[in-house]
C-alpha cells in the first residue's frame, strides 16, 4: 500500500514537472490529515527528487482557539521533522472585502503568504494537499454555479510557484497511509458544518450520485477535468497567439483595437472565415486571456462580466468604462478598450513607466534673453526647452523644431502648466475659441495623456498647448521681431 502511494505521488510530479532537482519546496500544512499526510511523503521523496522541504503555515484566526492549536500542532511537527516553518496569520473575518464571502477571503489572504514566501526567496515551489476528492468537488461545484467549459477543468496541477503532487490519491488511502505510521492529524470542525456546499457534496450528494449509478464517481469527474484541461491547453496556444498579435501594453494598462476584440482572428479555419459563433468564442475567451494577464487569476470574472465587456466594446462610445471583480477598469478610448487595475483612491495603479511621472504641474516662468540656450522645464513625461531667437532669422529653425510665439504679444505672468478641464483659446486660423477638450477628442489623445498634457498661459490665458497650433494672438506675423521657441526634448 505505501509502495503504490508513493509510487503515485511520484509519477504525478514528474508527469507534471512540478519540481526539479535542487528546488526549495515549502509544504503548506493545515494540521489536517490531507497536508500532514503531503509532508510526509515529499519528506520521504525528498532524497528521489533532489529537493530540500520547509513548512508552511497559514493561521486564518476563524476558530479562535482551535486554530491556535492547529498551529502549535504544525509547529510541533515541523521541529520533530528538524523542518524550518514559516508561519502566517491574519484574521481573516476581518479582511472580508465588500461582498467576499470568509471562503474566498481566507483562499485570497492563504495563497498571497504562500506566494510571498517565493516571492521573498524563502521557496521556489509550494505544495499544496488538494485531493482527488477536492478536484471532483470543485467541478461539481463549478457546475452547480453554471460554468463554461474552462470550468470543468476543476485544479491545476501546476499553477505558477504553486504545486499539488495529491490530485491522483483519494483522502482515505492518506489517512490509512497516517495510521500505518502512527501520524495523528487535526480535524477541522467547519468541515463538519452541513451548511457549507462542500461538506454537502462530501456527505451528501457524491455518495447519493455514486451509490445510483454504481460508478465511481470521484474518478469520472477527475476525467472529466483532465480532458477539460487538455482542451484549455489547446485554447491557451491558440489565445496566446491572438494575445501577442493584438494586444499592446502601455502607460494606461494592456490595450486592444474593439475590432481584433470583436473579430479575432486564429490560425485554425485554414484560411477561411471562421463561423459566428467560433468568432464568438475566440472574443469571450480573449477578454479572459487579459484578465489573466492583469491579475495573475482565472476566476478574476464569470460568464456575466465578460459579456459586459464585450457589449462596452460593441455598443459603447468612447469614454465609457465598466468595473470588474478585482480591481478592475475597462474603458472605452476612442477604437480600443484598455484594461487598468485601480488602487484604494479609486487611481489607476501607476505601472512602472509612470509611477515617477507627476501629473500636476506649475512653471511660472520670465522669458529667457535672446540668444542664450533657453530654459528647460519638466511637464509630466515630457520635457520642454523654450528659447527666445530673433525673427525672422531663425524662422527655418522654427519651421523644422517648434512653435513659435510673438514675444511682444506675450504678458506676465507666463505659466507653463499640465492642462485644466475648461482651458480655450483660439487656434492660428480659426474663426472661433475652442475647448483643448475638443482638440484632444479629435486627436484621439487618451484622458491619461491630457492629465500632463503641456499648456502655456500667457496673462492668464493659455495661448499654446503642445502638438496644437498656437492661439492667433500669439502668432508671429512679419512685425514680429522676437519669437519663444517651444520644443520637445529628447529623452
């Protein structure tokens, strides 16, 4: 019996490659018999796989003293196995985010302590005890809530740093693998609540459905998943492939043209079109490919939020946006869609190109003398040097670099600053004032890229704005003797 148990552990690691020789693993231990059963066998492994083992272990502080016990119960066993342990605890009740169930909220808080402890090099893989039996509830319970395909694929094997070397033994053959060795484990007491859906399942409706249909049940669905999982793969290589080709990531978020979301197009129709609803499968699970790739999680949405997206990008005008679970933003700018993650002040959460970018700005400024190398003045990403010549000697040099303004018509105080809902004025050749707004929308200039966008006011009154033409009483005509040169510099 321990042969075949560890002989099953064994094949399926290696099957999956969930570790190489010289890994760090460290084996998250609950105290129950399913974890405590794990860290023995990887212990007993350990020498096949060439890997060094760590505990680790997650207090949720949801059963006040009971969960104390099971930590001192853990901390116990990781000393008399000579193990280091890195320990957690959060009080889980109390980290409940807005509609969180304590379930999602203790996976959330468990699996983040378990990343970080990659994350902090204290481990390069982590192995976790689901079961045979978890991966059958999980399908189940994926049904029951009405999943698509991508659901039945239950658990994964492997899912980043994390492991789970149990997924092909039943909980029973670990409890008898812990009585032949004399291992005594702890017992969750919430495993027992028969208003929990697991525990339901585990009790009730599993044994019902394999004592009808004289099936082994456990197994079929854990089939199930694995085809499932095949099918993912297949999914996965093709969506890859549309994700690299059409979308982009930049100072916004990860962005994608409406139309490649729409109609995506795959490498499997032989060149022809492919049916409506393939199209339509491709674009469902695209907006989940982003999701993924901006969250790092596979339930960060359901079936309900995708098609919100999808409808944003079909019947929606620019400007529009939509929230998703997690933190979330999807928005409507112009003919794209951008994905963006908000922080706790409701802000975009700055990706690394702008996290040192400030959005506001202000350069009251006197005008440079004539001939000197000017001045040089951040705005936002960009970087501005403005430089008084004389006129019209040096009109080529304008024509080729910068806008050009007419000295003599510009009144302190001069203001170099990021632009301001409700700035105006009037464009070289235009009859009338107009909103930057306006400018922007026509220029299809994003509503991150106006917050530092660069503005000169003159008395008061803005009379340039980068990339536009100047205000026309500014202009440089054949009177003017003097210009203020404005150009980007290269960063």
């Amino acid at each position: 019996m321990l042969a075949v148990l560890h002989t099953t552990v064994l094949e399926t690691i290696r099957r999956h490659r969930m570790c190489r020789a010289g890994d760090s693993v460290a084996v998250a231990v609950s105290g129950g018999a399913d974890s405590t059963a794990l860290l023995l066998l990887l212990r007993e492994l350990a020498r096949d796989l060439g890997v060094s083992l760590s505990v680790a272990h997650f207090n949720h502080c949801l059963r006040g003293a009971e969960s104390d016990a099971d930590q001192e119960f853990v901390q116990q066993l990781a000393a008399r196995l000579e193990l280091d342990l890195a320990a957690g605890r959060e009080d889980v009740a109390a980290g409940c985010r807005n509609h969180e169930n304590l379930e999602a909220a203790a996976r959330r808080m468990r699996y983040a302590f378990l990343n970080s402890l990659v994350a902090e090099g204290r481990a390069t893989r982590v192995a976790v005890a689901h079961t045979a039996e978890d991966q059958a509830e999980t399908v189940l319970a994926h049904i029951t809530r009405g999943t698509g395909p991508a659901g039945l694929a239950g658990i994964y094997p492997v899912a980043g740093a994390v492991v789970r070397p149990l997924l092909d033994v039943r909980r029973e053959a670990l409890r008898t693998f812990l009585r032949e060795k004399g291992q005594p484990w702890r017992e969750d007491s919430s495993n027992a609540d028969r208003a929990r859906l697991r525990t339901q399942m585990r009790t009730e409706l599993l044994p019902h459905w394999a004592s009808v249909t004289g099936a082994d049940v456990v197994e079929q669905l854990c089939r199930l998943a694995q085809h499932a999982r095949v099918d993912e793969q297949f999914w996965d290589a093709i969506l890859q492939d549309i994700f690299l080709r059409t979308v982009r990531r930049d100072n916004e978020g990860l962005r994608i043209a409406v139309s490649d979301l729409l109609a995506p197009t795959a490498n499997v129709t032989g060149g022809a079109s492919p049916p409506e609803v393939v199209t339509a499968t491709l674009s469902q699970r695209l907006v989940r490919r982003i999701l993924l790739e901006l969250r790092g999680d596979r339930h960060v949405a359901t079936s309900a939020h995708v098609a919100q997206v999808l409808r944003l990008a079909r019947d929606s005008i620019s400007g529009r946006r939509t929230g998703l679970p997690g933190g979330v933003e999807v928005e409507r700018i112009f003919d794209d869609l951008v994905f963006w993650r908000r922080n706790s002040l409701s802000g975009r959460i700055p990706s690394a190109e702008t996290a040192r970018v400030p959005i506001s700005y202000q350069h009251t400024l006197d005008l440079p003398p004539p001939g000197s190398a000017g001045i040089s003045l951040a705005a936002g990403a960009k970087r501005l040097r403005l430089k008084v010549i004389d006129w019209p000697a040096g009109e080529s040099e304008t024509r080729r670099l910068a806008s050009a303004l007419d000295c003599a018509h510009l009144h302190p105080p001069l203001v170099l600053r990021n632009w301001q809902p409700g700035d105006a004025y009037r464009p070289a050749g235009r009859q009338r004032s107009r909103k930057l707004k306006e400018m922007f929308r026509e220029r299809r200039i994003s509503r991150s890229d106006r917050l530092t966008w660069p503005v000169l006011l003159s008395g008061g009154n803005p009379v340039w704005a980068a990339g536009f033409p100047v205000a026309t009483e500014a202009l440089v005509t054949r009177e003017t003797r003097r210009a203020l040169v404005i150009t980007e510099e290269s960063s």
